[in-house]
C-alpha cells in the first residue's frame, strides 16, 4: 500500500478543527485532528507547506519511520505548532492501518484492558449555587466524575466560565485576544469554600476535579492542595505553569491531593522529570498535541513505571478525531485514570460521524476499524475558518499573567 495524496481541511462548526486526510492506492484513507486552539492556521501552514508533500509514496504501515522523519528530520524540534501537525498524521497512519486490517487501532495498542473507559466532564458555574447546579444536572445524567469551576466573587470573568445559558469556548472570536483580569488572593480564598459547598451537597462518592490553569505559584499550590485534602479531590490539575518541572517537589512536599499536569506539552521532554520523580500523579498530553499514538504509547509506558496515570485533555477545542484516539488509547493502557470528554455541538457531530458513545459516566467503543471516525469534506465550504484567539490573562496591576 502506498500513500498517493495527503490533504488538510479547516471548518468550523461554531469553532475551528482542522483535519488531515491521506489517501492509499488501496482506497483506504486516514484521518487525524490537527487542531491547535487560537493558532490553527499556523498548523495548517506547517503541513501544507512542509510535510504532506514528503508522505507521498510512503507506506502508511511505517508510522514510526514515519514520526521519526518528521521530528528528528525536521531539525527544528518540538513546540505545539510542529508536534500537532505530525500528531495528525500519526493519527491519521493508525487510522490507516486499523482500516486496512479492519481492526480498530485499540487491538493495535495492546487490545481491551477494560470494557468501559471513566470520563469527566465540566461543570462551570458563574458563582456557586449555579455551580451547584450544573453539578447535580451532570449527576442526574450519570457522571461519575465532574470538573468543578466557579466565578470568583470580586472577578468579573475568570477562566473556565460560560455565560448563562452557553457551552464553554475559550477562543473567542475576533482579531486580538480578549483580556480578562484576575486576583490569586481572592480565588485561594474562594475555591475550599465552594468544594466544601460540593462535599456538602454531593457527598464523598462524586469525583471531583479543578483545574488551577496554570495561575498559581508553587507556594500557593501548596496552600491550596493542603487546604483542599479534606474533600478528596481526584484531581487538582496545572497547579502552576509547568515550564519549571523541579518546581512541584515544592507543592509534592506540602500536599497530598493528586495532581494532573501536562495539557500544554508536546514532547516527553516536556514531562520526563514530572513523572520519573512522581511529581505528578496523572499525565494529561493529549494525542493531537503530543504528536500522535506513536509518542503517546511510549510516555504511557514510561508514566506506567513511575505510578503515573494517563487522563488525556479532551476539551471541545480538539476535533472529534482527536478524542477518538484517547479512547483508543484509554481503553488499551492498563495505566489509565480517566478521560476528559467536554462533547462537540451537535453540527461537529455531524461533521465527525463517530462509533464512540457516552452512557452514563462511561465512554464506549465499538469494535468499528481504525479510529471508527468519519470526516465530511463538504463542511470545509459550509463552515468556514473564523479567526478567534484564547483571551489572555492580567493581574489587577495590569501585569501580564498566565490565563
Ligand atoms: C482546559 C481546557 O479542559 C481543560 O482542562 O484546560 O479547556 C483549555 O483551557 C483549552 O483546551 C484551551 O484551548
Ligand atoms: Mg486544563
């Protein structure tokens, strides 16, 4: 089998996804999700421009030569724009072969270590009684694990919320990134109350996770994992900005609540230390921005070693394709916590047909070959690409801080 033609689609169904597309002499075709959420375009360029043209007449069976040429080949190494466009590909190989064998990629990975795979999703709520809500309504529906996120009293918008009545999308559209302010002091203060208000009303059973994004120190991660031991989270997650690894042995010395890190990497480098020190307790690289199954099957064995677990990011902002693979990879990993799966609009649905189904707390695959995913071409002119920008983030000083 050899690959004859290699293509990339931008639409955007309420938000922007960009697909990869290679096509076979043998008429079997691949597809991998290369969305980088505010920076699509510049991944786009990057494979159109500089490697699709090299995959022709490749053999898609070959996928480690393959991600080998294109990240050791490319001289200039990692970062997110380079480690999403050959996540697609990667992608797009594994769904290529699991077609060709008429297998699903999960037999490819090591076969089912489970039967179901354990899921979050989010609940965000612009002060703590509509947080409240929108935990019991995620209960109701048969979640058993929920990322909790709340208004700041004092802060006007803060990271994570919806506006009344809408899903949560952090690119917002336009030509610049939107500003949004925000104060530490206040949300340390904030976050025990509201998880004790969660405890209170939800009890010990519910998984609750939070997501810090990046904003705090390690000092003050340490504060806020110690005072939030006594409700049990499953997870605290991006506690601090992560360029600094040695930087949670200050938060691991004070805290035992569990911490999961690792969304924004794209290479084991970015990580290696987190977890050969079990600085970390879940490793969240997700397929399309960690470069594909190929590199994601490696740090999952390494994160194995090391009693790290796998809870690959799955936020609305990566395509249907992309999820796909964390489930193929999820369900195969015996080293695996959980998945995010915040969903897709009902038109991306359509777009992406899929095998995957959630049922009451769980996601589940079908034995449908390669990723059980689908793509309709047709959406590209439909929908087309609408400028948008993740907001930034500063401090009530003006001083620029992480969002
Ligand atoms: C978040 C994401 O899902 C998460 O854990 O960190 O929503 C993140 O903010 C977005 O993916 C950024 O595009
Ligand atoms: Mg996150």
């Amino acid at each position: 089998m050899k690959i004859t033609d290699a293509r990339v689609f931008v639409c955007s169904p309420g938000r922007n996804f960009v697909t990869v597309k290679i096509y076979t002499d043998a008429g079997v075709y691949g597809l991998g999700d290369a969305t980088l959420n505010g920076r699509e375009l510049a991944v786009v360029s990057y494979l159109q421009d500089h490697l699709l043209a090299c995959l022709i007449g490749r053999d898609p069976f070959d996928t480690e030569d393959i991600w080998q040429y294109f990240y050791k080949g490319a001289y200039w190494r990692r970062g997110p724009v380079t480690m999403a466009a050959i996540g697609a590909i990667d992608m797009a190989l594994w769904d290529l072969k699991g077609k060709a064998l008429n297998t699903p990629v999960y037999n490819l990975l090591g076969g089912k270590s489970r039967h179901q795979i354990l899921c979050y999703t989010h609940a965000n709520g612009r002060d703590v009684a509509e947080t409240l809500e929108k935990v019991a309504a995620l209960v109701e529906k048969g979640y058993q694990a929920v990322r909790v996120q709340s208004g700041v009293p004092g802060l006007e918008n803060i990271y994570g919320i919806a506006e009344k009545g809408r899903s949560y999308e952090p690119a917002l559209r336009g030509n610049r990134p939107a500003e949004e302010v925000w104060d530490t002091a206040k949300y340390l203060r904030h976050v025990p109350k509201l998880m004790a208000q969660i405890r209170d009303q939800f009890g010990e059973d519910l998984h609750v996770l939070h997501d810090s994004h990046h904003r705090l120190t390690p000092i003050e991660a340490a504060r806020l994992g110690k005072e939030l031991e006594p409700f049990h989270l499953f997870w605290l997650e991006d506690p601090v900005a992560a360029e600094l690894q040695e930087g949670f042995q200050l938060i691991r010395q004070h805290t035992t609540t569990p911490l999961a890190v690792g969304e924004v990497f794209n290479t084991i480098f970015d990580c290696h230390q987190l977890i050969t020190h079990q600085l970390i307790d879940y490793l969240r690289v997700t397929v399309s921005h960690g470069g594909g199954l190929t590199p994601l099957k490696k740090m999952a064995a390494l994160a194995e070693v090391y009693h790290v677990k796998m809870g690959c990011h799955g936020a609305s902002d990566m395509s249907p394709i992309c999820l796909a693979a964390c489930l193929h990879l999820g369900i195969a990993v015996n080293n695996f916590g959980i998945q995010e799966y915040m969903g897709h609009n009902d038109l991306a649905n359509e777009i992406f047909p899929h095998e995957y189904r959630f049922e009451r707390g769980f996601l589940y695959l079908t034995d449908a070959p390669g990723l059980g995913i689908d793509f309709d071409e047709s959406s590209v002119s439909s929908y087309p690409y609408q400028q948008a920008y993740l907001p930034l983030s500063r401090l009530t000083d003006g001083t620029l801080s992480n969002w």
